[in-house]
C-alpha cells in the first residue's frame, strides 16, 4: 500500500498552488538529479545516514552514534545527518519555486520506492519543508522509532511541512 502524505495547511495550500499552472520555467538534467532520487545510504549504529551530502561513504567508516548536546538520540542523529537542500542537487541551475516544489514531491515518491525496496524492515519518516520566503525545499529522513519521534502535531508550525511514514 502506498503511504498518505500527512500536511499541515500551509502545506496543503503550496501544493494545491503548483498545480494550478502546470507551466515549467526550467529544465533540469536527470543526470544531475540521480543522487537526490536514488540516495546513497550507509548504516551505521541501526542508523541510516545519506553519503550523497558528503559524496564519499568512506566519511562514514568510524562514524558512531554517541549520545550528546546536539544528539541525543539516534533519531536526532539520523533527522540531523539525513538535511537534504534540494537546491544543492541543482548544481547552481535556476528553477522556480514551483518546479522546486514538485521536484522535491517527486524525490518523496522516488525515497517511498526506495525505502520500500532497500530497508523494508524498517519504518522510515521522511519530511518535507517549504520556506516560503527564500524559496527553497528541504527534505529529511530517520528511522521511525516510537519512543523517538520528535514530530508531533505539524499543525503547530507555521511554515509549510509534510511527511510521509514508509513501511508502516
């Protein structure tokens, strides 16, 4: 079954608008695109952690979960480490908001198949921001672990946020 995408209003309001003018302003390489679509992960500590921000997995060969002021759970470990800028995968090309809205819609339907296919043993949140004002998509991802979510009622925030829970 394919997962529901969960919005707050803001949110719901972005989408809704991109699909009024279906009109695009720019063309994107698909070659520039593959790491954002198709990720490179790597496990460390029961973690998942992308390797396309740092383009090398061998960064990860001592990397450790331990538990400090800014991680204090390996859910904040994995939604830290997993900060995907869409922006960044454009490789400098401009394109407008509204086509950066559903490129990074595209990039949750493509991370559902791969979460689905690669670790279908583990439930897998990935989220998706919109600032509004610089105009940028951010997307990010962690293993679904109860005791750890950090989400909670995604009413309460004012920018525009998704999720969708994969492997549920």
């Amino acid at each position: 079954m394919y997962p529901k995408l969960s919005a707050n209003k803001e949110m719901l309001k972005l989408i809704e608008w991109t699909k009024k003018d279906k009109k695009s302003n720019g063309k994107i390489k698909i070659y520039n695109l593959l790491e954002l679509l198709n990720p490179s992960i790597v496990e460390v500590d029961d973690c998942i952690l992308i390797t396309n921000n740092t383009g090398n997995s061998e960064n990860f060969d001592n990397y450790k979960f331990a538990p400090s002021e800014f991680y204090l759970t390996k859910t904040t470990f994995e939604h830290s480490n997993n900060e995907v800028y869409v922006d960044f995968y454009l490789h400098g090309r401009k394109i407008s908001f509204k086509d950066k809205v559903r490129l990074t819609l595209c990039t949750i339907d493509a991370w559902i198949v791969f979460f689905s296919r690669e670790y279908p043993d583990r439930t897998v949140k990935i989220i998706f921001s919109a600032d509004t004002e610089y105009k940028n998509t951010t997307l990010w991802f962690y293993t679904l672990r109860e005791e750890e979510d950090f989400i909670g009622d995604i009413e309460e925030y004012p920018a525009p946020l998704a999720y969708v829970v994969v492997n549920e």
